[in-house]
C-alpha cells in the first residue's frame, strides 16, 4: 500500500486530487472572469471617452492670431532707443535715391496658437482674452478644414474670458455644465491645439477646485486637472462625462509644458460674462472695496469674538471711497453672510460679488463689536477699483513724502520747462516736511528714486514703496529745477 505523510489509501488520494482540480478549475475560470470584467469596465470607459470626443470635437476650433508690434508697444517695453536704433537704423539708401522723410518702419508681426469652442449655432465662440487681446487678426478653423476670420464681441480680462464670432450659420456647438457641481476626482476630456496639433483629446480628473493666488487674472478661481494641458491649449474646453463644457482651459504649471497640472476657468463664471457681453458688448462687475481677504480660521475666530468653528471673511482694509467705505465697513468686521445666505471662504465672497452688477444692492451681514450686524451695500464698479487704489496709494507717499505730485502734462511742460521729458512734478510742497530741508521746491522734476528711473506716478509709487523696505529709512531722489540736476537725500518717517 502506497502511504503518504497522511496515510490515505490511493482511492482517497484520487478523489482529493479531483476535487482539486475542479477547484482549481473553477478558480481560475472565475479568475478570468473577473479579469475580463475589469477588462470590459477598461474598455467601456475608453469606449465612453471616444464617444464624447466625437461628439464633441467638431464643436472645438483652432485659433490663430496675429498682433502687430507697435510703436508704442515696442517703445514702453525696451525703450525709445532701442526702437529707434533698430527698428530706424542708420539712414542708408543708394546713391542717387531720395530720402523719404518721417517714413516709419515697417513694424513685425506675431502668431499665437490657442483654442476656442462654438457656443452657438450662429457662430459665437468662447476662448481666453489672452488670445485675442490686441490682435490685428483672428484665424478660426474648423475640424472640417473650413477656415474663418473672427471679429471680437466683447472680453472680461478679469476673469480672462473672450467672445468672439464668425459669419457661419448650422454649426455644432458645445452646451454648459453647472461647475459649480463639479467635484474632485471627476473624470474630465481636455479638447484644443496643443503645439499646433489639432484637435487632441486628453483625459484626466479633476484634482481641485478654488485654486487661487497665481495673479493671472483679477479673479482667479481655477478648476485643477491632471488632464494634459500644454501651450495651444489656451481657449479650449474642459468637458465631464456628459459632454459638456465644465471649464475653459487656461493656465499651466512650469514654463516646460504639462506637468500634469493644469487649470481651467469655472464655465459659471464664464457664463455670466458671455451674457454681459451679449447683452452689452462689456463686462461689468460689482466692487466691495476691500482688500487683504482671508478665510476665518479656528485659530483667527476667537479673536474676533466668535466660536472656533464659525464662517466668514475678514479683511485688513477698506479702499477709501468705494461701497464699503461709504457703507461704514471697518477692518474689524467679519463678514458671515450676503443677502441671508452664508459666507464660508474669501473665494466664496470674492466669486458672489463679482457676479453681481454695479449699483446692486446687497445685506452684508457682519460680526462687529461681539453681535451680528446688517449693512445695506450698494455696489461701486470694478473698473473703479484701480482708480480708487491708485488714488490711495498716491495719498499715502504724498504723506510720507511731504509734496504733491503729477505726471509731466502739457500744462506743467510748458510751465516749468519740461517739454519732451518724463517724470513726476512736485506741484504742491510741505515747507516744514523733509522733502523742502532737502531742498526740493515746488516745480521740482523728479527722474529717478534710489537710482531708478521713474517716467510716471505710477513708476514713482512703486519705486518709493519698493526703497521703503531698505534698511537706512532714507531715499535718494534724483531730479531737476530750472535746468540743473541735483540730488535730494529724504529721511523717510
């Protein structure tokens, strides 16, 4: 009798080894099964992914524009002399030839690739403002090889959103998601002209959202996707499962190209400028006028009074008069609601505002003084903002300085002797600041702060709050009266 080491007979032996097989058998056949399910769920996605693609392609476009190089854009980047030497040059001419006088060059041009989709059947088109901002011409091409010239309908450079339109009518167009739906680690199709390869499709998750702070744009609020995104990209959609266009392809990370981290425009917050532009050719948004917003935090809630877990928004200053000055917001406050609803991030509050028109008239609810609070806020424009900043900002160094001042005009030219140059005039001096000890007097043309030139008050501003920071507490002024150069030495407060 064969034994083995369990000292069964050979009948029993051959029953456990067929068992064995059958069970072998049949977990392998279930093996194979399970494979070749998760093989079949692989294949339905790239067969879903196909099906959007080609569905939604013919609706996206291959954009080309052309800018040309003006004078004036040539000038304020490298400088009159560098226009003048080479794109003027020596006057050469052959022998014999008359000189043309005051003949201005023949200026260059430059190309941008991008992306852009139809949101219409008419011929309405939604791409980046970056991509048609100042163009000369705009090429659109459609999956079907026809070609367009497109004018511009309107732009929102705030938010970097551009429509623009071709003379065609039965085109296939693209309609919108709800992004604000939109949840991480979605599956997204990014669709465009990556490197002047038209019409690739991407696939990828959506890894954020409410990506801010990379000072693109005035409002910033990204959709984050790993889906490939490189140059050429810019304009194109960014669409869900549904085949419908949850963002506008925008921005990259790193200047090398993807990374796999890509980001794209909310379409909600496109939507509302394409209706603005629709309706009236602009894109006007509401202004609070605050700055310096952050999110309440655990750690910053108490401190205002409130319980570690509440929500809202703080901020560190009121632009002086705009709506929230003349409504009498303070820097103290924490804003918790807007018009009864609550307010959980800067981001939140940023984004509602700005879809809002100007003169709207909203409740802020505000935490003030350990108590709720309602102020009735009647919004300013957002256009008004730069103003009302810079105004700020020149009321601040003209008290830090001691003096008024403007840029060169033709009224102070002519009065003080500065035709043709540039610069800031002193118009308006303390006699007992720093400013008048160091000798400057009203009239004074100032050219340069701490060895930088400056050619207007905007150049003048940020040269005084950059030479703020050293660590002498004095700045240089470089400037000139009646004719003469001098140097003006100020002890800053």
């Amino acid at each position: 009798m064969l034994l083995t080491s369990s000292g069964k007979s050979k009948k029993q032996l051959s029953i456990i080894a067929v068992s064995t097989i059958l069970i072998l058998l049949t977990y392998t056949t279930v093996s194979f099964s399970n494979d070749q399910d998760s093989i079949n769920a692989v294949r339905q996605m790239g067969k879903a992914f196909s099906s959007i693609a080609q569905k939604t392609s013919p609706a996206v476009v291959g954009i080309k524009t052309e800018r040309v190089l003006t004078r004036e854009n040539l000038q304020s980047r490298f400088g009159n002399e560098f226009y003048e030497y080479f794109f003027r040059g020596p006057q050469r001419r052959p022998r014999g030839q008359q000189q043309q006088p005051n003949r201005e060059p023949e200026l260059p041009t430059s190309e941008t690739q991008g992306s852009g989709f139809i949101i219409s059947s008419d011929g309405y088109i939604l791409t980046n403002n970056h991509m048609v901002e100042s163009t000369s011409k705009i090429n659109i091409e459609l999956t079907n090889g026809q070609t367009f010239v497109a004018n511009v309908v309107g732009s929102d450079p705030d938010s970097d959103i551009a429509v623009i339109k071709i003379d065609a009518n039965n085109l296939p167009y693209l309609e919108f998601a709800d992004s604000d739906t939109l949840e991480v680690g979605e599956w997204v199709l990014a669709i465009g002209n990556p490197l002047g390869l038209a019409h690739t499709v991407t696939a990828g998750i959506v890894s954020a959202t409410g990506r801010t702070g990379f000072e693109l744009n005035t409002l910033e609020n990204y959709i984050q996707t790993d889906a490939a995104i490189n140059f050429g990209n810019s304009g194109g959609p960014l669409i869900n499962l549904d085949g419908k266009v949850v963002g506008i392809n925008t921005a990259i990370a790193g200047s090398s190209g993807n990374i796999g981290i890509g980001f794209a425009i909310p379409i909600n917050m496109a939507k509302y400028s394409y209706k603005e532009i629709l309706a009236s050719g602009t894109v006007e948004r509401g202004l609070l006028g605050i700055r310096g917003l952050q999110t309440l935090t655990p750690d910053s809630a108490p401190i205002y009074g409130l319980d570690k877990n509440a929500k809202g928004v703080t901020f560190s200053e009121v632009i002086k008069n705009s709506a929230a000055d003349k409504a009498g917001l303070t820097h103290k406050d924490v804003i918790i609601e807007i018009d009864g609803k609550p307010v959980e991030t800067f981001l939140d509050l940023q984004t509602r505002i700005s879809m809002l028109k100007p003169d709207t008239k909203v409740t802020l609810t505000i935490w003030r003084d350990n108590k709720r609070d309602k102020l009735d806020v009647a919004l300013g424009k957002r256009s008004e903002a730069e103003q009302l900043q810079s105004r700020a900002q020149i009321e601040s160094v003209e008290n830090i300085l001691g003096f008024k001042f403007e840029d060169v005009n033709e009224t102070t030219a002519q009065k003080y002797g500065y035709e043709g140059q540039t610069g800031v005039v002193v118009i308006e001096i303390d006699s007992n600041s720093e400013a008048r000890k160091s000798g400057i007097v009203e009239g004074t043309l100032i050219k340069e702060v701490n060895h930088q030139t400056v050619r207007n008050t905007k150049e003048f501003i940020q040269a005084v709050e950059n030479a703020r920071g050293n660590e002498t507490g004095n700045i240089l002024l470089w400037g000139n009266i009646k004719g003469t150069d001098y140097n003006f030495l100020i002890k800053l407060p």
